[in-house]
C-alpha cells in the first residue's frame, strides 16, 4: 500500500528522518510504497499538519471516470446562502444554522428552508453581488478541474445550494453535471422560498449514481468529496470518499481527509 504525504508545509526535510523510500510526486507531495496502516504515523501527521492517505498500489488518475464534489466551502470558499443573508443583516443567524447543519445536528431539509425563509424580500441582485465580490475558488480547484478534463473524467458538482451559483459555475469551468436547489423569485425579490423538491443527502447521492451508471463507471472509478454531513451518503457511493476540510463527522467516515492541502492533492492520491 501506498502512503501518500502533502500539503503546504510537508517538505522531504520534514520527511526523511521518519520515512525511507521517499518519492517527490509533485511539489509538497510524497509517496512512501510499501506501507501498512499506522495509527502512529497518522497522529504524527496531524500533529505536523501533513495530509496523509492510505492508497492501494496500481490505482490511476486516468483510468477514472467520474469526480464529484461539494459546492460551497469545497469547489468555493464561501457559503453562499451565509453570504447572501449578509445583504440583509442575517448572516451571523444563517452561518449558525448552516454550520449546524454541515456537522449533522440538524435535519437539512429543515434547516435549508428556515435560512432561506430569512432571505425573503431580499433583491435577486444580491445574488450577483455574491458571485462577482465575494466568490472565490478554493486553492487548487482549477488544476483539479483541467486534470479532470485531461485525463478525460467527467465532473459532477453537487450542491445544496442554489442553482444561481451552480449554473454559471458549470459554464465558467466547463462542469459535465450539476444538481442543486432553485431559489423562489418574484417581482425581482426573493420570496423566501424554493422551488421544487429540496437537494438533500439522498439528492445527491442519487444524482451521483444516477451520473456513474450513465458513465458505465465502476464504482472504483468514481471520486466524491465534501465537508459537511449532508455529503455523506454521496461519499459513500464511491471509490474513493476525500473529506474536504471537513467537518469532524465526516472526516470519522471518509476514506481520507485533505485538511491542509488544495483540491488539485487529490490528483496527487493516485499514480
């Protein structure tokens, strides 16, 4: 088995003394063949904020099929509904609900259509001013994003958010899929409702499904990844779950944890 070492501050200096048969896959990113799992050397690891992944030999980038990933605070920085409800002085009520429910403590369904009942009556161009200001990619999304397409593996991006952001973020990177929640809009202002059925964790874990078996996919080459409860069952569905700076419920239950490392570590996983 592979061990797989990154993030900003893993250099071979930090490395050496501890692991032999140390190779450099990418700046700040080693591989260690021929390992067992280690609860020492993963607590080493956390306690020198060196992502670690336990990956099985032979396993390849290229034969992937399909990666999937989380919206808000994984593919972006930002939460958006928590960003919006800046515009009408609710961001700090939102962000708390949000947060609980990223860590699982609350129903989503129910905690999306409270935030999104404290919106109502707010301009739609709020929305825009959220996306052009206040909109960033997280570190490494766009190298992820051109591997992908390099190697030929379609990406789903799988939101609990809203359609507004998704749509042109799939047109902006050329995204194969999109599934997310559609925000009620009338007379120019929100109304403080969604339309249609909500994007919750069955949503997406259906959509992901839905998308591998179109791709005649195995499920070893297929990829998901996010940071909050409600991506958990997605996560499950695939062949390799990637806990995205993550809540601590999630990073319990994924097949690694990328705590300090960009998106485009996830290339670095594999050979």
């Amino acid at each position: 088995m592979n061990l797989v070492l990154q993030g900003p501050s893993t250099t071979r200096s930090l490395l050496q003394d501890r692991f032999k048969d140390l190779y450099e896959v990418a700046p700040h990113a080693f591989k260690v063949p021929g390992q067992q799992r280690d609860r020492r050397i993963e607590a080493w690891c956390e306690d020198n904020h060196v992502d670690f992944a336990w990956m099985e030999e032979g396993r390849k980038f290229s034969d992937l099929k399909l990666v999937a990933m989380d919206m808000d605070s994984t593919l972006i920085t930002i939460e958006c509904i928590d960003e919006i409800g800046d515009f009408c002085g609710k961001k700090a009520e939102i962000a708390a609900i949000t947060e609980q429910a990223m860590r699982g403590e609350l129903d989503y369904p129910q905690s999306l259509r409270k935030r999104v009942s404290l919106l109502e009556g707010l301009p739609e161009d709020s929305l825009l001013r959220v996306y052009e200001d206040r909109l960033r990619f997280t570190p490494g999304a766009e190298q992820l994003v051109a591997a992908c397409k390099r190697n030929g593996v379609k990406l789903l991006l799988v939101s609990g958010g809203f359609t507004y952001f998704t749509d042109r973020l799939k047109a902006r990177l050329g995204l194969d899929y999109t599934i997310s929640n559609t925000l009620e809009v009338r007379g120019g202002k929100l109304t403080g409702q969604l339309v249609g059925d909500i994007v919750d964790a069955d949503a997406k874990a259906r959509k992901f499904l839905s998308v591998m078996q179109a791709l005649g996919a195995t499920r070893m080459q297929t990829v998901a990844m996010g940071d909050g409860a409600n991506d958990l069952r997605m996560m499950k569905q695939a062949g390799l779950s990637v806990a995205f700076r993550a809540k601590p419920v999630v990073r319990a239950q994924a097949d690694c944890a990328l705590n300090w490392s960009g998106l485009d570590a996830v290339v670095n996983l594999f050979e």
